[in-house]
C-alpha cells in the first residue's frame, strides 16, 4: 500500500474543489517572498542602527581614520593604500595587517564628508543591512527554499543580536562587516552557479570572496567551510563543487602572495610579540593557566550570544582574570564545546544533510580562529569576533523555535503561531532595547568609557582609556581653569586604579606624570615618567614628558638629553625636534649666545618638515628670529601660528 502524504487540514465543498481555477486578471508579476522578506530585514536593520548617525569617532576610528596620515588624504590616497600596510598611516610596524577595501571606503568617505564621522556611520549601516540580506538569501538557498521561515528567523536574530553593537557603531570595525557582507555574497554567487550553468556567476563568487579577503582574513576559515557546504549539502553537482572549491583556494593563494608582497615591501611581515596589554595571553602564569582561561573566554562567548549583557568594548587585564582546570566554569566550557564538537559530526555523519550540523559546525569553525589556541591573537577577547560564528548560533536557535514551538512546520505561516510568537517578539524587543541603548554609550570616548568601567572596575586598561582622555581631551576643551583642574583630578583617579591593577602599566604611569605637570607638579610628574621609562626604555612619550618636565625645572641640558634620546629612537619625531628648539631659544637667552638661536632654527625646520601641523613649532619658530632680530620671519611665524587657531582634539 503506498504511503498516505500529509495533507493540509484544509477542507473545501466538493463542487467549489471540483471547479478550475479562475484566472488571476493581474498580469504583472508579483514581488517574489524573498524579495519582500530581503526588504523588511534591511529596513529593520537600518532602523535598529539609525541611532548611530549622530555619534563620533571612537576608539580606533582616531588611528584609522581621523589622526590617519593616508586616509586624510582623501580619494587621492587610494592607490598608496593598497600598495601599503594597514596601520602605515598612523605608525610603523613590523609586524602589520593588509585590509586596504575598508580603508580605500574610509578615505573617500572623509573626501566627500570634510571628515564628519556621519557618512562613516551611514555606510556602516547600509553593508551590515546588506550582510543580513544575504545572510537570509544564502540560508534560502542552502536549505532549497523549503525552510524559508528558518531561514528569515535565523537573520532577523542575526540583525538584532546586541553582541553586533560593536561591529556596527565602531566605523572602523567596517574590516569585519566588508568581510562578512563579501563572504555571504560569494556563498550566494556560488550557490546561483550550482543551480543554474553560468560561468559569471562562479567567476562573480571568486571576485566576492577576494573582496571579503581584501576585508579582513576572517574569512580564511571559509576554505574549510566552501568544501563542507559543496559536498555535503548541496552536493547535486560534484563537477561544479570541485570548480568552485578550486576558485575558493585559487582566491586564497592569490591574496596570501599579494599580502606577503605588500607586507614585505614595508618590513612588516614578520612575527612580533603580543602585547600584553592587548592579550592578556602573551604572558601566563603557566601554560595551564593560559588553556584554562582560554577555555574560560570561549565559555564567556557562548553566555554572551544567550545572555548579551553587559557588553564592554575592552576586555584587559584583570577583567578575565587566569583561572585553572578546576574551575566550574572552565569545565562546563570544555564539556559544552567538546559536545557540540562531537553531536555536530556525529548528526553529520548520520545524514550529510542535517541543518543541525550545519549550525554547529560552522560555529565552531569561525570562533577557533579567535580562541587563541592554535595560535595568539591580538587580543584574549572581544565582541567583534563573535560576529561570524554568532551566525551559526542564530540559525541553531531560530530552528529549534520553528521545530519544537512550530510542531516542525518550516513554511513562513509559523512564525505567526502562538506559541512561536510568544517567544520570538519578547526576544526580539529586548535585544531591540539593548542595541538602542548601547549604540548611545558609542557616542564617543568619555560616554562608552564611563558606561563601561561601571561593568568593568577592574580592567586596568579601561580605566587608563578614561584617566586619559578626561586629561587629555575634556580638560584641554575646557576654559574655566579651576573646572579644569576638576576634570583633570577626576581622570587622575582612573590613571590611579589602573596602575593599581597592573602597577608595571607603563601607559599609566607616563599618563599620570603628564597629568601632573599639567596641574604644575613637576616633582610627581617626574617620578611617574621615570617610572614608564624604567618599565619601557625605548617609550617616547615618557621621554618626551621627561623632557617637558626637566624644562619647567630650568634643567634645560637634561631636557635637551631626552629629546635626543627620543630622535635617537625616532628620528621622525616632531614632539623632540620642537622641544629642541625651545630648549635651544632658551639657552640663548640665558647665555646671551645668539648663534644658539640658528641651532634653535635648524631643529624648528626639521619639525615643520616632520610635520607642518604642528602647531607650536610655529611660536618656538618666532620666538627664534625674534631673537635674533629678524622682525618679519618672526610676524611671519607668528601669524601662521595664530592662523593655525587652537590645537584641534
């Protein structure tokens, strides 16, 4: 007897059933599910992110873009930026990336915005609301079109995951929504050419995943994942997985040999420490202690893709203190990714086709890259690297709302259950809520540095990020000489709790000492930079403080010193050739020796040619043919300097 198919429980009189469909008299082809669907997952996630358009540069955006030597150069900087590393406009390393796609947008981007962090922003928000989209279209495809309502769940909880807010708000994060938009695109391109015959559309894939690879080499994993994809889910066409496995790996090689070549052009191929302060990692108490912490962050990742709160844009030292093998919490990590490890192949093995496998094999692949197991990266911990492996756990979530709420109905009709709604909107709005709220802390420094040392008291560098820009920043904007002080006080008391957390912080001494000499203690100002400097002997801004200091105590020959200590170990720097000069213009004076104010000159040129913005050259520079009785080079200083207004911060 042949098997009875499931039918609907629709039922209709037998002689309406009995009559031929009538004709729809609308001719004009209809807007397909997808395409709808494609649109509202856009618009909400541009509506999701909208409140960003306001906010300014934050955190690395200064490095990357604003303080930027390349990028300020604007649309002209487009062919040096792809023939140099990426941190090349804002210093030199030995040891750099090559991500030119995010930056050559950056450039054209300050272009066409006079340097406003508003179109950064915007765009920001166009290529995640494309990266849902073709996250969406992808799973479409993946699943055949039978699993639609799976499909558009998995990206609306992708769009509206709040672990995504740093990836979103941070402009320079673009790296890594370029990566994904290009990523899922090739996956799209490769997936047309399976179904249909056409070259462009593998040609079009292989050129996307370049794309993505010019992005950010997160996608380096896809190699495992390409393969798994063409040859065990949508395996109907061994010929065309081959030939797009081959264009995958071909992609590959062609971006690692161009990226040699740049990186080695510069030096900056080579392996370099990590930093400490940067990965916690780098230096263990043992090698046990570091696997367990390991273990610990990979456990961290998983609470936070369930429970996304609170969210901290910087996880240093001592907010994931080392732990061992014996606690709880590293042990319940260990079982639950060594079970999903094996439950992910064990489903695989039992049906190449299984969904569920998918999920957690494609998880687990794009967070290995970030574990620091197989190899340190440059930090233990962050939200950004979640963004691709948060994919995977989406899709893992939103079928098992659809199979055990939805009673294993896949079409789109599911999600407007009961039981389905009554989980899904919940979720929704409160996700919804925290990314509104936390795209608001990304303001700018001093607001996403104040909300999040409240949840990370102890994380040393944090508190440097706030101390510093208190002294720095808010207090150099301020007029009032006695709210000043306030401000600067204020950050004191963070510089001070981070050395307290990590009391060889180097960074926080020599800010600390540079605080205060700005409130004129000299003597604590040079302890604290003497300080840095015996924590780090090649650290130019303690010697540059050091300098500064010993001038305000009229030891000009051991200001004098340090300059040439720092041109010794930089000889760029434009903070020690300016020094130079005024060290030199006083020596005049107080010797009576005009001939120190031509040395003076010589130093001043060279600290305009190292930088022609630097303001206060331009004063040491008058005070010099002042002294030397050239009255109209020194109106001719003097004005470039009043015409340069105050220093810009």
């Amino acid at each position: 007897m042949a098997k009875k198919q499931n039918q609907p429980n629709i039922s209709r009189p037998a002689a309406v059933a009995a009559q031929p469909a009538k004709q729809s008299t609308n001719t004009k082809p209809g807007m397909s599910l997808a395409t709808k669907l494609c649109i509202l997952l856009g618009i909400i996630a541009f509506l999701l992110y909208a409140n960003t358009l306001g906010n300014g540069y934050v955190l690395d955006d200064f490095t990357v873009i604003k303080n930027n030597a390349i990028i300020t150069k604007g649309m002209q900087a487009i062919l040096e930026i792809f023939g140099t590393p990426y941190r090349r406009g804002w210093f030199e390393s030995h040891n750099d990336l090559y991500r030119p796609l995010s930056l050559a947008m950056f450039a054209t981007e300050w272009q066409i915005g006079g340097g406003s962090p508003w179109p950064g922003h915007f765009m920001n928000i166009l290529v995640f609301a494309g990266g849902v989209i073709f996250l969406f279209l992808f799973l479409d495809k993946l699943f055949e079109g039978k699993r639609t309502a799976v499909a558009f769940l998995a990206a609306l909880l992708f769009a509206l995951h709040p672990i995504h807010t740093e990836v979103v708000a941070n402009i320079k994060s673009r790296d890594e929504l370029l990566c994904f938009f290009f990523a899922f695109l090739s996956l799209n391109m490769f997936m047309d050419y399976l179904k249909g015959d056409k070259m462009k559309h593998l040609v079009l894939g292989a050129l996307c995943f370049f794309l993505s690879f010019l992005s950010k080499e997160t996608v380096i994993s896809f190699i495992g994942v390409i393969p798994f994809i063409f040859f065990f889910y949508r395996n109907e066409d061994k010929a065309k997985s081959i030939k797009i496995t081959a264009a995958a790996a071909i992609v590959t090689v062609l971006f690692l040999g161009i990226r040699y070549a740049v990186l080695s052009k510069y030096d900056a191929n080579t392996s370099s420490e990590v930093v400490f302060m940067d990965n916690i990692l780098a230096k263990p108490p043992s090698a046990i202690a570091a696997f367990a912490t390991e273990l610990l962050i990979l456990g961290k990742y998983m609470k936070m893709l369930f429970v996304p709160y609170p969210l901290i844009c910087d996880y240093s030292y001592n907010s994931i203190p080392f732990t061992t093998l014996g606690d709880p919490f590293v042990i319940l990590s260990l079982v639950a990714y060594a079970g999903l490890g094996v439950y992910g192949i064990y489903r695989l093995v039992k049906t190449p086709k299984d969904p569920y496998a998918f999920a957690i094999l494609f998880f687990m692949a794009t967070i290995a890259l970030f574990s620091n197991i197989p190899f340190l990266i440059g930090a233990a911990m962050a939200e950004r690297f979640l963004f691709f492996a948060s994919a995977g756990f989406c899709l893992a979530i939103a079928m098992l709302v659809v199979q055990f709420l939805g009673s294993g109905v896949w079409d789109m009709p599911v999600l407007q259950t009961g039981k389905v709604m009554g989980v899904a909107v919940p979720v929704c709005l409160v996700f919804a809520g925290i990314v509104f709220n936390r795209n608001k802390e990304w303001l700018d420094n001093p607001t996403l540095f104040r909300a999040d040392v409240v949840n990370a008291p102890n994380d040393a560098r944090l508190n440097y990020y706030l101390g510093t820009e208190l002294v720095t920043e808010n207090a150099a904007r301020e007029g009032n000489p006695v709210v000043r002080n306030q401000i600067i006080n204020e950050g004191m008391t963070y510089l001070r709790k981070a050395i307290e957390v990590y009391p060889i912080y180097d960074d926080a001494h020599a800010a600390l000492g540079d605080a205060y000499f700005k409130i004129n203690q000299f003597d604590s100002a040079e302890v604290h930079n003497v300080r840095a400097l015996q924590l780090n002997p090649k650290f130019l801004v303690a010697m540059n403080n050091l300098a500064g200091v010993y001038f305000m105590k009229h030891r000009i020959d051991e200001s004098i010193r340090y300059c040439k200590m720092a041109l010794a170990q930089s000889p760029k720097f434009v903070n020690a050739y300016s020094n130079l000069g005024l060290c030199y213009n006083t020596l005049a004076i107080n010797n009576h020796d005009p001939a120190l104010f031509d040395t003076a000159k010589q130093y001043l040129y060279k600290a305009i040619s190292a930088n022609p913005q630097f303001r206060s050259t331009y004063e040491n520079m008058m005070y010099s043919y002042r002294g030397l009785g050239q009255a109209d080079s020194a109106r001719k200083y003097e004005l470039i300097f009043k015409e340069m207004g105050q220093p810009q911060n």
